[in-house]
C-alpha cells in the first residue's frame, strides 16, 4: 500500500521541531519574534513558496490551484508590504515521498516567508512538520484530512492552517444524504491509502452506523492498481446498496470501467470523491463516466461570493480557458489571507528594508475572522480550519472531454438550486 503516513501527532515529529525553534527572542531591526525574523532588503522580492500537485494523473487539480494564486497575485499587483512578489511553486506529486522533497527545497531558502498549498493531505502530513522546523506557516488549499487539523495533531503543526473544508464535514454529510436522501442501509468503501481517502472513509463509516446503516466491506486499493476485479467481486458477495470511493483519478477510473463486468452490482449505487473533479477523469473513465456521481464541498458559483464571475474573467484571461478543477477558489481564499497577514506584520526601517516576525505572521494568519473570501466567510479556528463545508453532489453528463465545465458536464445535482 503506497503512501499511508504515520498519524500527524507522531512524537518523533514533534521533538524535532520543538528542538529546531530559537531557544531565545530574534530581533532584527525593528521587529522582535519568538522564532525568527525575515529581512526583505529594500527593492527586494518577497519570497512566497507554493506546493500543489504539478504531475502525473492529478496534474489538473494542483495546476488549478496555482494558477487561482496567480490570478491574486495579478489582482495586488504583484506586489505587498512594498516588495515586489517572488512566487516559486513546486511539484508535490501527491505523495508523502513528494511532499518531502517539495517542502525540504523550499525549507532551504531562509529567505522564505509562507507556503500556500498542498493539494493532498499525502502531502501536507510529511511538508508541514519539516516547513515549521524553519517558522514558515503553511496554507493548505484542498488537503483536507481531519488529522492535520485534529486538537491532538501535535506542535509540528503549529504552522498548518487550511482554506479547504476539513472532511469531518464531509464525511458527514456523505453518510447522511446517502442514508437519508438515497434510502440506502448498507455501504461498502474504498480507500487508496492515501491519508484523504483513508481518514474520509473512516470517519464516514462511523457516521453512517450512528444513522442505523450497515458497513459491508472496508476494502483498500493502490494508487496504481490496474485490476479493480477482486476487490469489486468481493463488496458483491455482500450486494451493499452504495460504494462510496473517494480514491484518486486513476484507480477511480478503473472502478468506473470494470464495475459493469461483475456480476451482484447491477443494483449497487457508486459514488466517488471530489479528486475526480477533472477533465482528465473523463479521459480515463471512457463512456462510462456518463452518470458518474461524487460528493464534494459545493464549489457552484451560487455558493461562491459574488466576486467570482470577476475571478472567472481574470482567469480566462490569463490562461485561455475555464477553471480546469474545482479548488481555485481555496487556493485564492488561501493567498488572500496570507499576503493580508504579511500586511499586518511587516515593518518597514527608515532605510527601505522591511522585516517580518515569523511567529507574527503565523499568529496573523491564525487570528483570520470575517474575511470575505471566494469560497465563503474565512474564520481561522485555534486548530487551523478557516472554511465551513458546503456539502454538493455532482454529475458527469458527456463523455467528450471538451465538454468539460464544471455547473454543465459535471453538473450540480445535489442540493437543487430553486
């Protein structure tokens, strides 16, 4: 099984980094803080770092991310606290493996300011540890696993806040529409391994057995599987009423292609995860993505605010097409708030240098209330949790992959909009 993390709060991660901060107060010019001090020399670039998922199968859903932070970026005029904006993305492969690497790198420019990202809490579990080792917070845009924000997820998390809802949401509201609104008493699920899927699947199962349903099978796929067949023939012996797979867009893929060839799952309902959210998912998935649903926080333009049609138009115009993945508006809520905090912190010497507080900045980032965002209201919970969940299902309607728009071919079929 690729990719399963220890759980966040591991002690041999939260030694280290408790003996990497300053045992003494840093202060630099006009600003004293508890573990460091940025110094951007006047005419110098501010060094933000970005991490999302740039490669591979999920290539759509991180690109989409980075470009939303882009889109802000332009929108300030590339520029805050007076600096011009230095903005170095790299690729975290959504993996643990990669989170590593992508985080050490950018852990290495002392320099480094904040880190906006990562698109998978494969990543995010590994990064976020090694990141504050050196005071730098990090934003997450769309890792959602409930551990990473969790009361017990231990000091190396201390810098980890999260634009994307947290799961628990999810997960909740999954088990009850699929409970309540579909009628159904017995699920089966499947995880990949990953710390989304597999902390979604868990948590889901207990909420669906506190509403009176039934949990058939528990099963568990690799990324890379190719032969869904034995897996699939066993969640048939049992004939659940769904299968919930919030797995990631290749092995759901698979699924959807290799459902119709086992027998006992005529009558069951599949439904999938948000990371399916993708034109690549209709590549993969051929003709039978058509009908394919997944649950997902509701990212409809009535759910968003009312400056959306105008980050819609900024970023058509920059990239030439539409929104490719449904995570952008997190990701833009995500570098709002933290260029808003660098704002507040940032202090400025007669001579033109400014200085930035690393614990400030990431105290700033925590003390977010009320903040308009595209995504909704922000306010930063003690844990790092800044979004509500907006619970939505949504539908592939074509399997021509040009037809690909999120509100149309995938189309919001739950709630309905009156």
């Amino acid at each position: 099984m690729k990719r399963i993390m220890p759980t966040v709060g591991a002690a041999v991660l939260a030694f280290g980094v408790l003996a990497s901060l300053p045992a003494h107060a840093v202060k630099m010019g006009p600003v004293e803080d508890p573990i460091g001090v940025v110094k951007i020399a006047k005419g110098q670039p501010i060094n933000i770092g970005g991490m999302w998922v740039l490669s591979g199968a999920d290539t759509a859903l991180g690109l989409d991310q980075k470009r939303a932070v882009e889109v802000y970026i332009d929108e300030i005029g590339g520029k805050v606290a007076g600096h011009p904006i230095r903005f170095i993305a790299e690729d975290g492969g959504c993996s643990a493996e990669g989170g590593q690497t992508a985080a050490t790198k950018l852990a290495a420019n002392q320099n480094l300011v904040l880190v906006l990202g990562p698109s998978c809490s494969s990543e995010a579990t590994p990064a976020a540890p090694i990141l504050w080792k050196q005071g730098i917070p990090m934003i997450g845009t769309s890792s959602s696993a409930p551990a990473l924000t969790a009361p017990n997820r231990g000091p190396g998390y201390a810098g980890f806040v999260r634009t994307t809802p947290n799961d628990i949401g999810q997960a909740s509201a999954d088990a009850k529409w699929m409970y309540e609104t579909l009628g159904c008493k017995t699920a089966a699920s499947i995880h990949d391994g990953s710390p989304y899927a597999q902390q979604l699947v868990k948590v889901y199962g207990e909420f669906f057995r506190k509403l009176g349903g039934k949990v058939t099978n528990e099963e568990a796929v690799a990324p890379t599987d190719v032969d869904m067949r034995p897996v699939l023939t066993r969640i048939a012996t049992n004939k659940p009423c769904i299968v919930y797979a919030p797995i990631f867009l290749a092995a759901a893929a698979q699924i959807v292609r290799q459902v119709p060839e086992i027998g006992g799952l005529a009558n069951t309902q599949f439904i999938m995860g948000s990371s399916v959210q993708s034109k690549d998912f209709i590549v993969a998935a051929g003709d039978k993505v058509v009908g394919v649903r997944y649950t997902s926080p509701d990212i409809s333009a009535e759910a968003f605010s009312k400056a959306y049609p105008e980050f819609l138009k900024a970023y058509k115009a920059k990239f030439g097409e539409d929104p490719i993945n449904g995570f952008h508006a997190f990701a833009y809520d995500g570098a709002k708030i933290g260029f808003e905090a660098i704002k507040k912190v940032a202090k400025t010497d007669a001579d033109g240098n400014t200085y930035i507080g690393r614990k400030a900045l990431r105290d700033a980032i925590f003390a977010t209330k009320n903040m308009p965002g595209l995504g909704g209201t922000l306010s930063c919970t003690e844990n790092g949790d800044c979004q509500e969940f907006k619970f939505a299902v949504l539908q592939f309607t074509n399997a021509d992959p040009s037809t690909y728009k999120l509100g149309t071919n995938p189309k919001k079929i739950y709630p309905v909009t009156k």
